[in-house]
C-alpha cells in the first residue's frame, strides 16, 4: 500500500486536522518513516490514533517528532 493510502486511512478516522499528521505525512514522503511490517487493522489504528490525539501537543512534541523522523536510518 503506498503511503498516500496508509495517510488517508489515518485522515479518515481523525476528529480534527492534526500538525503531528503534516510532520508524518513528510517523514513518509522523505522516506524517513517506513509503513509497519504488519498492516495495522482498522480497530488497531483507530486505538494508535485515538491514544496519539491524547498526548498533549505541544511546540516541544512537534520539534521533537520532526528531530526523529530527520534522523537518518541506518543502512541494513
């Protein structure tokens, strides 16, 4: 599934736009995130989004999230 499918599973199930989604979204884009081994079902990532949205936001979260999906990967 490309990624542009796996976001628009997640922009479904959300409330509300989210900054943390932008940050996900480009970390995919970069290649910096890769989509999980195991599909995640629908119940599965409405839960991951549901206790994503509950975490406080923050400008420190964001600068934190963007700082882990700049790392680059090592090579396998």
């Amino acid at each position: 599934m490309p990624y542009t499918a796996f976001l628009a599973r997640i922009c479904r199930r959300l409330i509300a736009p989210n900054p943390h989604l932008d940050l996900v979204a480009d970390a995919f884009a970069k290649g910096a995130l890769q989509h999980p081994a195991r599909p995640m079902s629908d119940q599965e990532l409405t839960r991951a989004i549901r206790e994503f949205q509950n975490m406080p936001l923050s400008d420190a979260s964001l600068k934190k999230l963007g700082a882990r999906f700049a790392e680059p990967k090592p090579k396998r």
